[in-house]
C-alpha cells in the first residue's frame, strides 16, 4: 500500500497476528458465528494486515461486518445450498452469509472439482463481502494449482464518460505457485483505487492523488486533493485518454462473471448490500509437470525483478513481492492498528465479554 494509507508507527499499537486473529475469531463467534467459520473469518482478516492489505484488513473491515450481523444483514449460520453443477463447476446460494467465512467453501469445491478434472469454477451469489479477494485464491497454491478470485460489488465506479455509479471496485486476484520464490500473487480493484483505501485516507487525513475519484457529476479530478465528503470512484486509467475504457472493460468482466453468471444479480442489481463472488482452481499438472512449472516461474520472477530500474527508482517488483516481504515483518514485529482502531476493538470485547490481550 501507498505510504498515505498507512498509520504512522510511532502512534500505532503494534499487536501480534496471533492475538489479534484470536481476539477478531472471539468476536465473530459472540456474533452467533460458529468457531470454525470465526477461525476461518479470523484467519482472512489478520492474513490482509500480514501482508500490508490493511485496507481488507481488521482496522477496516471488522467494525463494517460487526453492524452487519447486527443489523441482519450479515447471516451468521448460512445454509449454503448448489444451485447448479457439473464436474467442472457449480453456483452457489451464499444465503447472505459473510463471504469472508464462504468463500473459502466454495473455493475448497473449486479445488476439489480441479482435483477431479483439471479445472473447478464457483460462483456465490447472495453473498456479502469477501474481504481480500487473494486470500481466497492463494488457498490454490498449496494443491500446485492457479487460483482466481474476482467479486461483483455494489456501486461505487462511475463508467468511462459516466455521470453515476454503475460498478463496484470489482477486484480480480490471481495467485500461482513457484519453487524457491515467493508466489506470483496479483490483487487488484479494477476502479482507480479500492474504496476502503480512500476511508484509510480520510481517518489518516492524507493527501489523494490526482485521477482516483470523480466529483459527484462525473468530472475526474485531476489534481491532488482532500478526502472529499462526496465523490464517486473512477476507473483504473481515470480518463479516456489515459486508458480508463480498459479499467472499465476489466471490471465489466467482473461483474458478469462473479455477477450475472451466478443467478442472483450483480454488483448494481439489487444493490447494496449484495455481493457475487466468483473463484477458479487450475491444476498444473493438466499443463505441465508441476515441479518444471514451479522452477520456471522462479526462473520467470527472477528475469523480471533484475530489470535494470528505471532513473531515481531502486528495484523493479512482481505481484506479491511487497506482501511477502511486509508479512516477514509484521509476523516478527507485530500489525500496527491506528489507536482509534485498537480502542474500538477494544471497547467492543468489554461489550461482548470477550479477552483482548492488547
């Protein structure tokens, strides 16, 4: 993440990632979340902030999913159900439960079918969020397969030429296995930047860059500025000329794959707070020889990160490479929460009984 979307830390409360993903589980399950589901849930939250995603995190996802379950919008014990489904895929019916805890069912089917035929696609709908949409597809990696995970959200992108929102952030990741090397893992929204980074900015109170959000008639703003009160999300690419029909396009795929291929609406139809998700396993082994794979993947990331940098740059980086290296650190030094963030965490488990040990 960009240096305005992190707290700084010499006002942050460094927690542990084991206390902080037991604390976060023993707050799910007083959600009436059953123990296994609050790990797995836990488990996704304290994963984002590891590897740096603190935007998908426990500082800014947790209090949104605590109002959910507490408002019904959130089922804390959905009876998911296969719609449809062959030996390559099937469609899932989330019912409303927390795609954070769901997702990870339908991608272990995805892994499963992938097992039995090369290939395994899951769609969820009526689903909720799902937070870090690359913990779902690295649970790919440890089978020697590619995982893919993509989710239609609700509307927050206003459309190339676009006055009003018509698309979610709509992110695509896509983690793949190498050897020695860290994984390739790719996560990204397809709009400018993810809508929970620009609430990041507003409680850190950090400049925006020019090209990430739209004035509330559609106008990109192009300079840098405040956190406005009112603002849509523009594309990836920003304006036309800068390529923003492509950030459009990608996240148009999205929405109709994680979408309207699941049966039950996209991101904009019916509308908050309504997800789909959608998740793929690629076994390599119905490609190449898995370990030959692996080698040449390393042999791949290698040839890019020796690139020659360009002037005034240090290195040039793949996908995943940031994340692998904050995990290192912050597996050993501790997650930094902001402390409006540590005391919200912890005036909630003195509500709800629950021990916080930080």
């Amino acid at each position: 993440m960009l240096p305005q979307f992190r707290v700084s830390l010499n006002e942050a409360v460094n927690v542990s990632g084991d206390d902080l993903k037991n604390t976060v589980a023993g707050i799910f399950v007083k959600m009436g979340v059953p123990q296994e589901d609050a790990l797995i849930g836990a488990d996704a939250l304290v994963l984002a902030d590891l590897r740096g995603v603190d935007s998908h995190g426990v500082s800014n996802m947790l209090k949104s999913y605590v109002n959910g379950y507490t408002s019904g919008q959130i089922n804390p014990k959905p009876d998911m159900k296969i719609i449809r489904e062959t030996p390559a895929t099937a469609s899932l019916d989330s019912d409303r439960g927390l795609g954070v805890i769901t997702t990870p069912r339908a991608m272990e089917l995805a892994i499963k079918k992938a097992k039995d035929v090369g290939v395994g696609m899951v769609t969820l709908g009526n689903a909720r969020h799902l937070g870090m949409a690359s913990y779902h597809a690295m649970m790919a990696l440890e089978h020697d397969m590619i995982g893919v995970c993509m989710t239609s959200a609700p509307p927050r992108t206003v459309p190339t030429f676009g006055a009003e929102p018509r698309l979610g952030t709509n992110p695509i990741a896509v983690a793949v296995p190498a050897k020695n090397d860290h994984p390739f893992v790719f996560d990204a929204a397809t709009s400018s930047v993810a809508q929970n980074k620009i609430e990041i900015a507003r409680r850190l109170g950090a400049k925006l860059e020019p090209g990430w959000l739209a004035t509330e008639d559609g106008t990109p703003i192009m300079e840098e500025m405040d956190v406005p009160e009112n603002y849509h999300l523009l594309p990836m690419g920003a304006t036309r000329e800068l390529g923003s029909h492509k950030g459009y396009g990608l996240s148009c795929v999205v929405d109709i794959l994680a979408g309207v291929l699941t049966g039950f609406g996209y991101g904009a139809v019916p509308g908050r707070p309504n997800f789909g998700h959608y998740v793929a396993a690629y076994n390599i082994s119905g490609f190449d020889e898995p370990e030959h794979f692996k080698a040449s993947m390393d042999e791949w990331m290698q040839m890019m990160k020796s690139t020659k940098p360009a002037p005034g740059e240090e290195r040039v980086m793949v996908a995943g490479q940031p994340e692998a290296e904050m995990e290192v650190i912050r597996r050993r030094d501790g997650i930094p929460l902001h402390p409006e963030v540590a005391d919200w965490i912890r005036d909630t488990c003195a509500e709800l009984s629950v021990d916080c040990p930080f």
